[in-house]
C-alpha cells in the first residue's frame, strides 16, 4: 500500500487549498475516484491539485463545490490560487510554468535569445532590463528570480528531457559583456557535459524562413496530450490542437535535421566561450 504523504498548509496558498481539499474529501467519506467521477479530470490530476503541484480548473471546482456541498469555497478560492501560483511571471506565461514541471520531454527553438530556462543571472537580468524598463529594482529582480527557479527542473536527474537549438547568432552576438558571456555559454556547456540537455547550433547558412524567427516550446507528457507555447515580448499562446501542434513538431524537427550535430554544437560553444573569456571574441 502506498504511504500516505501529508501536506503543509502553511507551505503557501496552493498547499493550503490542496489540504482543505483532501479534508473535506476525506471528511465526505470519497477517495479520489468518487470525487472526480462525472467530471472530465482524472484522479491523478486532482492528486496534484491536493498536495498544491497544480492549479484548480474553474469546472473541476464547480463539480467539487456539489459533490462536496461546500457552496461555492473552492470555486470562489480557484482565483487566489492561480495568483499564488502566477508569481513574478506575466499571466499568459503563468500557466507554462506550472505545465512544464509535468512534462515528459521539452523541445525548444530560439533564434532571438537564450531560452530562459538556460539563462544565467546576468543575461536574465539583462533581458529584464530590456524588456520591462520601467520595472522597479524589486520587480525586476523578482521577474530575474522566476526565470533561475525554473531552471530547477535540471536538479532533476533525467526529467524532463530538454533538446533546444539555439541559432549561431546567440553565440557570436553578444548581449552581455565578454566575462558575462563567457559565464553564460559555460552555463549551457556544462549543462550538455553532464548529460542533462541536448543542444544544437543552427548555423548563419541554416534556412531562414521567416517560420524560424517564431519561439517554439513543444511539450510531451506521460499522461497528457502534448502542448505548444510560443510568445512574443508581451503576450504568449499556448496551442492544443493535436493537429497543430503536429504542424509545428514538424518544423521543428526540420529545424533539428539542418542544426549542427550535438558534439559540433558543444564545439561551437565551448569555443567562444573561451574566446570572451580571453577578450579574443569578434562578433
């Protein structure tokens, strides 16, 4: 029988909508499968809204709410949590984040900056900075906060499988200063070196549609159909439509089949690295 893991309320909103929840389940006398029984959500997914992993559904609450005549709690909390869980991060980019921890494997392309689970805290910074100008120091280094606590998803030994293919471009054109650059690239290498991700460099000769000036974030999972995320500096979209996320799978792996090979891309930049770090760089 699997051991019963409790939950901390007082770990924050999500954990402690998650522990009310399971007391009032609990309390009704229903396991998991009764209560989610009539609706379109499965015991696992309702599991991980339990122990605070993921948010509730506005519908899943309502079907909670009259199963469990709680009058209305869990549909009227649904909104506190999804802010707890929104954190520093744009709305439309909140819900990728909490998505990205389920995933099985996560394919990405950038050909206009370094993805910002790859991101340093300089280069984070940087593209904040940028971004979000008006931003006060306290916003700004909460955006930059956001950004490195995703990359925990690599404290992970082998989940998610990460493959990202980067254009030439990000590694000969500088945003940073040399030493900075320098930090970041080396980032990225010792990330390949200990066999957490797999990158690709898509060479200035690589094709150019103007597809490729298009994010793609393409995600797999064990029990979910896969997802596509793409964004512009201030909106971003998620896709579902199994037959559009087929379009898009298929650019990228074309976008894979004309990037350099692994080892030649850890060449590449593991080479200018060590240029930056020398001052012997030339963009």
């Amino acid at each position: 029988m699997a051991t019963r893991k409790e939950i901390d309320g007082s770990a924050g909103v999500p954990q402690f909508y998650g522990n009310e929840l399971r007391f009032k389940r609990e309390q009704a006398g229903l396991t998991l499968e009764k209560l989610v029984d009539g609706s379109f959500f499965g015991i696992t997914y309702l599991s991980e809204i339990e122990h605070g992993h993921r948010r509730m559904p506005v519908e899943l609450a309502r079907h909670v709410d009259r199963v469990l005549g709680t009058d209305g709690f869990f549909e009227r909390r649904c909104e506190d949590v999804r802010k707890a869980k929104r954190g520093p991060h744009a709305a439309y980019f909140a819900e990728l984040t909490e998505t990205e921890t389920r995933a099985r494997s996560i394919s990405e392309w950038s050909g206009t900056l370094i993805p910002g689970l790859l991101q340093t805290r300089a280069y984070a910074h940087a593209v904040v900075q940028s971004a979000h100008s008006l931003d006060t120091t306290e916003e700004a280094e909460a955006k930059v906060e956001g950004r490195l606590r995703r990359a925990r998803l690599f404290d992970e030994p082998k989940k998610p499988e990460y493959w990202v293919i980067l254009h030439e471009s990000l590694v000969h054109h500088p945003i940073l200063p040399p030493a900075e650059m320098a930090e970041q690239l080396n980032h990225i290498a010792a990330l390949v070196q200990r066999g957490r991700i797999i990158a690709q460099i898509l060479p200035w000769n690589g094709p150019t549609r103007a597809l490729t000036e298009l994010p793609l974030f393409l995600m797999d999972f064990d029990n979910e159909p896969p997802l596509l995320y793409t964004e512009g500096p201030y909106h971003g979209q998620t896709i579902d439509d199994p037959a559009l996320v087929t379009r898009y799978r298929k650019t990228y792996d074309r976008l894979r089949a004309a990037a350099s090979p692994p080892e030649a891309s850890l060449t590449v930049i593991e080479r200018a690295a060590e240029e930056y770090r020398n001052g012997q760089h030339r963009s």
